[in-house]
C-alpha cells in the first residue's frame, strides 16, 4: 500500500527539483532548436533568443555572425555596440573573452549589465559568430554555461549547413534529371504533334497541351517532394506524347491503389523509370510492347512496379548502373536509387528484375507515412 501511494505522488510531477530542473532546461533548449537549425541570420537569431537568455538565466543575451551583431534580447539595450565588440574579439580571437565594468562602462543606473562572456559558435572546424551573455556579476557557473550553451548552439547550426548541403546536392540531383530528359524525346513530340496539325488539329492540340503541362511539371523550382498522384499525371502525359509517335506499337497499362496515390515521394522518381521502359526496352523493338505501371498498397508501405516486355537487360550493366558506372546509358536509375536511399535509407533502394529477351520490371519501395516529409 505504501508502494502504491509513493507511485500515485510521482505520478502528480516530478520525482525531484533536479529532474524539474532537466525538464525545462530539455524544454527551453527544444524550443530554441527549431531556429537556429534553420541557420545563422537576424531571422532566426530573433526566434532563438529569448529561449537562450532563459537556458542561461542572464539579463540579456546577443548574438554576432562574422559581420556584426544579429540580435540582441533582454535588458540593458544600450549595451548592444559593446556586446558587439565583445562578440568581434570572440570570433577574431577564436576563444571565449570576458568583459568587465570597463568594457561594458554606462552611467544608467541600476543597469543589470556590468559583466559579459562571449563564446565562439564553431562550425564544422571555422568560427561563424558568439553568443555573448551579459550579466550584473562574474560567476564562474555562467562561464562555463555560456560555453556550453554555444557548443550546443553551434551543434544545431551544424545541422543547418548538412541540411542546406542535402538540399543543394538534391537540387542538383534534380537538375542532372532534367538535363538528361531526352532531346529525342522532345523533338519526337513536337514532330508528332506538327504531324496531326493538318490531318487531326483537334488532337494536335490537345498534344500540345500535354507537352505544355509535362515539361512544366519536370521543370517546375518549387518542392523535393511530390504526391504519386501527381507524379503519374506526369508519366500519363509522357505516354500520350509516346503513343502518338508510337501508335498502336506502344500499349500501357496502369493500376493504382486509390490509398496511395498521396503517398509523397522525391519529385521525378518515377519518371526516369518509365523513360528508361521505353527507351530502352521498346523503342527498339519493331513491334513496340507493353508498359505496365502498378501501385499497391502493402502495410506501411507502398510499393510501386514499372514493368516492360521489351528486351531485358545484362543483370551485370545494371548492377554497374546502381554503382554508378560512368560508362553506362540509363537515364536516372542511379539517380533515382541514391535519392531513395539517402531520404528513407539503403533498404529503400530500386529492385531490378531483368534478362536478356525477359523484359525488365524495377520496384520501387517508399513508407506511406516519413517524418520530416510533409505536404
């Protein structure tokens, strides 16, 4: 009974002040994480702030890049040009520096602010800015606070710069997408499109149409990640621009789970695949073939086919195409597979299916729900 009555009073909050302590300072640091993990500017400095003079517990806190002070918050405004000199001499120095009564001299009176640290904000081995504490008396304690504080800030400033660089490195994995869209193809629709103009103008348009939606799609800025929804529009239109030249030499077949189609997935991921169907695997066919498109829905996943019965492939040049073989002619496959893996991980790679004469279908694996991939 005594048991149960000592659980029922932890149940009520927290075991001890200590633990209350970890709590809000876990809490405080959480709610400054989100700013500063999207980079170091007056934007985010203004967000972060606030929470950082409450982890510290001081008057005032600022922070400085290379360039001069971002922001300033807490009491004791009129010290902003002497925390800003104090944060320079951090960042020139590439060490901690302390300010005395001298160097932060005012005639207010009671001002809280007569002592200041400024530590360095390190990132990847170069020193990119201080935070600076600003206090009314000396303390060891706060020293060694101030430090740590700038340690974990500068962790989370890290995290910036690793994302902003897998945003770049994706960007220009899109853009190797789009300059390998094939010229062929684009001379080959507008030539079957100038093809119906005086025979079926009607048509002619309605292609013109398509090539105008398609090549906005593959080219558009905005967004790493699409709907599979959207994504196969775009293929659809691809394969309209297709039959047109191919006639009945080219027949598609698409069957889609309706529970998937906003399944989000890493923008021209499917695509590549169903170009790569027709290049490689019918084009060169006299009696063209069959593609065949599938998205199921399996758990939490969804699994998504691209099958053609066109020639097959040497299972040895796609492994090489996978390890990316400069020497090999595949339009994004390995492309496609180095996105997948690097946004849900290696088990998420492209599965080939193929042999010479046999055709080829490749599947594609992507979770129903990621985080960090919203709408």
């Amino acid at each position: 009974m005594v048991v149960w009555h000592r659980w029922r009073l932890s149940r009520r909050g927290f075991a001890s002040d200590a633990d209350r302590a970890t709590f809000q300072t876990l809490h405080t640091a959480s709610l400054a994480s989100p700013a500063l993990r999207a980079g170091l500017t007056a934007e985010t400095v203004e967000k972060s702030l606030r929470h950082l003079r409450a982890l510290l517990g001081t008057p005032a806190v600022a922070i400085a890049d290379t360039t001069g002070l971002l922001g300033y918050d807490g009491r004791g405004e009129h010290h902003r040009d002497q925390a800003a000199a104090l944060a320079a001499r951090a960042v020139a120095e590439q060490t901690g520096v302390v300010g005395g009564p001298r160097d932060l001299a005012c005639d207010e009176p009671g001002c809280p602010v007569r002592h200041a640290f400024a530590s360095p904000l390190v990132i990847e081995d170069r020193v990119a800015g201080a935070l600076v504490a600003l206090a009314e008396q000396p303390s060891a304690t706060l020293l060694r606070a101030t430090d740590e504080v700038a340690s974990w800030a500068s962790g989370q400033l890290e995290l910036a710069e690793l994302d902003e660089s897998r945003h770049r490195l994706v960007r220009a994995e899109v853009r190797a997408l789009r300059a390998q869209i094939s010229p062929h193809f684009i001379y080959n629709s507008l030539g079957a499109i100038a093809s119906f103009v005086r025979t079926d103008p009607d048509r002619a348009r309605e292609l013109l149409l398509e090539f105008a939606d398609f090549t906005r799609y593959s080219f558009r800025q905005h967004g790493e990640f699409t709907t599979l929804a959207e994504e196969l529009r775009s293929i659809e239109r691809y394969l309209l621009l297709e039959q047109a030249r191919f006639g009945e030499r080219l027949t598609v077949t698409l069957q889609v789970a309706p529970e998937v189609l906003g399944v989000r997935i890493p923008f021209l991921c499917l695509q590549p695949l169903v170009e790569n169907a027709v290049r490689h695997g019918l084009e060169r066919r006299a009696g063209g073939g069959t593609i065949t498109i599938e998205a199921r829905d399996v758990d939490r996943e969804c699994e998504i086919s691209v099958e053609d019965d066109g020639e097959g492939e040497d299972p040895e040049r796609i492994r090489r195409v996978l390890a990316g073989d400069p020497g090999t002619d595949s339009v994004g496959l390995a492309n496609v597979d180095e996105r997948l893996r690097n946004t849900f991980g290696d088990e998420y790679g492209l599965v080939v299916e193929t042999a010479p004469g046999a055709g080829t279908k490749v599947i594609v694996r992507v979770p129903k729900y990621a985080p960090g991939i919203g709408p």
